[in-house]
C-alpha cells in the first residue's frame, strides 16, 4: 500500500472548545449513539478520558453517521486514529504513524497477525488488525488529537499522519 506521511508540525492552531464539528457519536462494543443534540461538554471529557484507560468509538462530521469520521482505537498501551473523508466522491484515508515501526511495513504484507513485533492487540472495525506503524503509545498527543478533530473536524497537526495512496 502507497502512502503519503504528513509530518506533524511544531506550532499547533488555536481552536475554540465551544465549537463541536461532530454530530454523531458510536460507542462499540456497546452499540451507544450520540446524535448532535446528545453530544455535550460533559460527554467529551468522558471520551477524552476514556481514551487512555482504552475505547472503540466513531466520530463522525456527518449527521446520520454515514461519512466522514475518525475512528479511535485504543487499549491503554496502543492507539490508533484512522479517519476518512469523503471529499465530492473521492475518499481520503489517513491514520496515525509512527515511523519507529516503519521498517515492519514488509511483515505486514505476510499477515502473521500473532507476531506483535509488528501488530498491535487493536483491531479496527472489531476484525481488521492494526499494525504498529498505524498505531501510537504517546497518549497524551493522541488525546489532542481526538479533541481537535472533535471541534475542527480536521486532523490535528501535531502528530505524524499517514494518507493512503
């Protein structure tokens, strides 16, 4: 798979925290749904805090939950961040990427799925696994992530982002 890595930045954009881009939120495994009405200030602490503990969530920009949306990914050690984007019927796919992992991108080609040199234990969509070099351990910046696309609907810049070719 060709891809394209957006470098992060050093200085990072303001963004107002009373905005919220989001209109539709799933929770998984438990099937939970937040339509824009429910999504509040109280609700986005609770998912950036659920973050780091571990959480299997979708957030979409669009309002039936059908395109546009960052899915986030973790179990307290490994987070991964994949979004997509429809722009005018071209579809954009970006997710976290962490170059410590790069040289694994040959392995990941031979779909051993229990060598955790190269996989993580995150399985997007509950069944596609989420290899290393898709995935981060910096919490924190991964956090920041989430919030600024949850009131931007735009990929944060201070973390590096692979785009899929």
């Amino acid at each position: 798979m060709d891809k394209k890595i957006i470098v992060k930045k050093e200085s990072m954009p303001t963004f107002d925290t009373n905005t919220v881009a989001v209109k539709y939120i799933e929770y998984y495994p438990s099937g939970d749904i937040y339509e824009e009405d429910h999504i509040t200030p109280e609700l986005i602490e609770t998912i950036l805090r659920e973050i780091p503990k571990g959480i299997s969530i979708y957030l979409y920009l669009d309002p039936n939950g059908e395109c546009d949306f960052m899915e986030v990914l973790s179990d307290g050690e490994w987070l991964s961040i994949g979004c997509s984007f429809d722009r005018e019927g071209e579809f954009q796919n970006y997710y976290t990427y962490n170059a410590d992992y790069e040289s694994t991108s040959e392995e990941i080609e031979k779909f051993n799925y229990s060598d955790r040199t190269v996989w993580t234990t995150l399985e997007s969509g509950g069944q596609s696994p989420i290899p290393k070099v898709e995935a981060i351990t910096d919490m924190e910046a991964g956090v920041k992530a989430v919030e600024y696309f949850i009131h931007t609907g735009e990929l944060y810049p201070g973390i590096d982002w692979a785009c899929q070719l």
